[in-house]
C-alpha cells in the first residue's frame, strides 16, 4: 500500500497525463487560438475544407494570405529613446543664452516657473552633483541629467505636479522621475544643504536674532514657535484614527521656530495630526535644549529694564525663550500673550506679542504659496517620505531667505486666525546645534521647569509668571520713556 502523500501525487500525475493525450486535433491547432474550443472548431473547418488538419501558416499559404506574423503589430519598447530628454522643452530652455543673467526675460520667467532664481537653482545642483554623480543605463549610455532631475522636483514642489507630468515634460520615465524626487528631497534634507542651512546657527545669526527681537521689546527672545499641518488623505486606514485633526480630516503637523526675518531656525520631524502643541513640543529637541539651557551657553544673559524687584531698574536674567500662542504648556521658555489681561499693560503687551508672533504665520504661509504641494492634500502614504519633501522645501526656504529673495510674492494668505489666543490682531508689527550630544531631561507635560527652586505646578507656574512680569515691565518701562508708539493697534521702534 502506498503512503496517502505518494499516492496523491500519482493521482494527480494520471490525471495530467490524460488531460494532455488528446488527438492530433488539439495538437497541431494549440498554437494558433488560446482557447481550446476555437481551437478544435477551427480544426473541424480545415478538415472539412482540406481533409486534414493544417496549422495557422498552411492555412494562409492555401487560401492565397498573408503570413500570419505580417499581421503583427511590433511591440512598443518600455525604454525610453535615447536623446528623449534632449528635445524636450525644458532642456532647451537651460541652453537659452541669458538665462542665468539678473532682470532678464529668461531669469524672471525661469523664477516664476520653479519658484526660485536661476542662481540659486545652479548652486543647489552644484551641490547635489557632489553626492549624486551622472548616472549611465546598462549599455553605458549617459542617463538623464541631473538638472533635469532637480527641475522635475521643483515643479513637483512649487505646483503639486504628478511624476507622470514630469515624465511629459522632461522626456524621462515616469519612475525615473519618481525616484529622482525622493532621492533629491532626501539628499536637500538631510544632506550638506540641510546641515547649513537648517541645523547650524552660526554665532552670528544668534547674535542678530536676539537683537531683532530686543529692537521689539522682548530681550532673551530667540524666536516664534507653533506648528503647522498639511493635509494626509493617502493615510492608511488603520492610522486614519491619530492623523485626524480638529478639522476632522488626516494631516501630519510639524513643529517650526523662526526668526523676524521669517527663517527657520529648527524643525522638528512630522508628527500625528491628532496631537496637539503639548505633545508636538516634547519631539522639540531645540525647544527642549533652551528648556534645559544647554544651547548656545555663551548668549544665555540679558537685561529687562523697569523690574519691580529692583525697584523699577534694569535687572539681568538668564535662560532664552520662545513666543508661542495659548495651546502651550507654561513652561518658562515659552512665552504666551495672556488673552484675560485685566491690567491696561499688560494687554497692550500681550496685543504686542501676538503682533511679533505672527512671523511664524507669515513663514507658514509663505512656504505653502511657494511650494504649494504642503497647500493641497498629499496622496503619498509614506509619512518619512512625505516628512524628507517638507523638510528640503523648509531648507530651500532659507537659502532663498539668505539670497534675499522677494517672500513678498508668495505672502498670500500668509496669516492665520489665532483661535487659541482668542484675540483679533491685524497689525504685523557657525556653532552647530548637535542634538545627539545635548543631554535631555525631559520635563513632565503640566509641570514643567522654571527655576532650581521651581517643584510641582505651582513652582512652574510662579517661574513661567515672574519671566511674563518681568517681560511687561520692561515694555511698560520702554513705552514710558516713548520708545513705543501705539496706532490702530500697530507697534513700531524708534
């Protein structure tokens, strides 16, 4: 008797056997129809006509037709034609003679087109070209150049274009230009232009952030912080329950601090839609090292005029901070405008603050009208792809900020309502930070840490108050010896 395992298998051989021993029928007419039937009704007909079965080719020698393979389409090559990319429009233009001079009619239009000027477009692919050398197919033939990549990417960016578009209108592939995206994007993010122009703070650019904002009567302040949300609608099913927003949609929410100048000073890495400022702010790594004061130790000082404590004279502080709106835990290093004010001061300072703070607003909104693939919904499902485009776009942003771009184009909508304020304002009034080596201690989300002497909540509470009164007694002390001047709710310096 045979093993059930063995057995089976020789059942299944017999039947395979039988299957395929059919007559000649079958046999000879297999290769002209996929379907068995036809196939044996087209061997009924030759037999009738003929007396005898023929194949496809002496069916077609005897009725006087073509050959069966002159019928034949030719099948259309997957590869792209080789010299595609030189005729397409895009290439052509970069050959145009003035294009790289200033005021031209090409450089204006080349701006207008990709979002940034030509000078700045020829430097980013100077750099990229150092880590992404020229690419060559298995024949050994040159692939497509890497400006056409970076063209491609900025149009994605600057217009939300599908890769299939890009395909149209570089003359590459449609996957080439997918993968050229991302490669890019990750390349401008975390790469050399990332390292330069996002997570270094020079000596200097310390120095002039924290001048900027003492010229508008907050000493120690090294910039405005708040997040930011981008729409997710390619976010898979079973994570749609913490990307959905207040707003009731899916979205991915970044965490930003910039300076007057509308520059990005730190960005953190994307988070769920459904977190709020409390939980966004403790991925902070650079809110987080002012918090434990071990960023930039040599500019932690600076001086309030008017303090109570010192019977109305100047007084110095230690410890730098952040503006930010109302959603935010009171930690001492972020500051807030306190929209139930009863003093006249204190709400002039809080209508004052909130004027300042709007320079993160104005960044948001600027970014998302240059690059207005972060206006739209994103279809993309992978979170730290989606995370490396926001993040290069960020860093394109500051090198455009350097180059003294014009952000004014793109200031559209810049603003945002300030819900959790609760407060109407219309008025706008090299050391590198390695965050591997800053040692963390995470504070606790309601009681965070003000002073050494500062322990639960109502320690927290009194430091993160003393830092806000004295922050209004210094404007109280500036706007007394006329060095503020109040119209329609607008504040300026003299």
């Amino acid at each position: 008797m045979l093993p059930p395992h063995v057995l089976a298998h020789v059942v299944r051989a017999v039947r395979k056997r039988r299957a395929h021993q059919n007559d000649d029928t079958r046999t000879a007419c297999q290769d002209c129809t996929g379907s068995w039937r036809k196939a044996r009704a087209r061997a009924e007909a030759c037999q009738r006509l003929f007396g005898e079965v023929l194949d496809r080719r002496e069916v077609h020698r005897r009725l006087g037709l073509m050959a069966p393979e002159a019928y034949a389409l030719p099948r259309s090559s997957r590869v792209q034609q080789d010299g595609a990319w030189q005729d397409s429009t895009w290439w052509r233009m970069l050959q145009q003679d003035g294009l790289f001079d200033e005021g031209s009619y090409q450089w204006n239009l080349f701006r207008r087109r990709f979002r940034m000027p030509p000078c700045v477009f020829r430097l980013v692919c100077s750099v990229l070209k150092l880590h992404m050398p020229a690419e060559y197919d298995i024949t050994g033939r040159p692939g497509v150049p890497l400006e056409l990549k970076v063209l491609g990417y900025l149009r994605v960016l600057g217009r939300g274009w599908y890769f299939d578009d890009v395909a149209e209108a570089t003359g590459m592939s449609e996957e080439t230009a997918r993968v050229s995206f991302h490669q890019i994007a990750a390349e401008v993010a975390y790469g050399e232009l990332g390292r330069l122009h996002l997570d270094t703070l020079s000596d200097d650019e310390v120095i002039l952030t924290l001048k900027e904002f003492e010229e508008v009567f907050l000493p120690g302040c090294l910039g405005s912080t708040d997040c930011v949300h981008v729409r997710y609608d390619g976010c898979p099913a079973q994570w749609s329950n913490i990307h959905i927003d207040k707003t009731g949609k899916g979205s991915l929410v970044w965490q930003a601090t910039v300076n007057r100048r509308l520059k990005f000073l730190h960005l953190t890495a994307a988070c769920a839609g459904s977190w709020n400022d409390k939980q966004v702010v403790m991925t902070d790594q650079f809110i987080l090292g002012l918090f434990n004061r071990t960023l930039f130790p040599t500019h932690q000082t600076y001086t309030v005029q008017g303090n109570i404590r010192n019977n109305g004279g100047a007084m110095q502080r230690s410890g730098l901070y952040t503006i930010v709106d109302g959603g935010y835990a009171d930690w001492w290093c972020l500051q807030a405008a306190n929209k139930y004010a009863l003093e006249p001061l204190e709400e002039q300072w809080s209508t004052h603050v909130l004027a300042v703070r709007k320079d993160v607003e104005r960044a948001f909104g600027v970014l998302k009208n240059r690059f207005r693939l972060f206006k739209n919904p994103v279809l993309w499902r992978d979170t730290e792809k989606l995370n490396a485009a926001f993040r290069s776009a960020a860093v394109l942003h500051n090198m455009l900020i350097e180059f003294a771009d014009d952000v004014a184009v793109f200031e559209e909508d810049a603003l945002h309502d300030d819900e959790e304020d609760g407060i109407e304002v219309n008025s706008f009034a090299v050391v590198v930070v390695d965050h591997s080596c800053i040692e963390l201690h995470l504070p606790s989300l309601h009681v965070p840490l003000g002073t050494s002497e500062a322990s639960g909540n109502e320690g927290a509470a009194m430091a993160n108050h003393a830092l806000h009164d004295d922050l209004v007694a210094h404007f109280a002390y500036m706007k007394n010896i006329g060095a503020v001047h109040w119209q329609t709710h607008n504040i300026r310096s003299v």
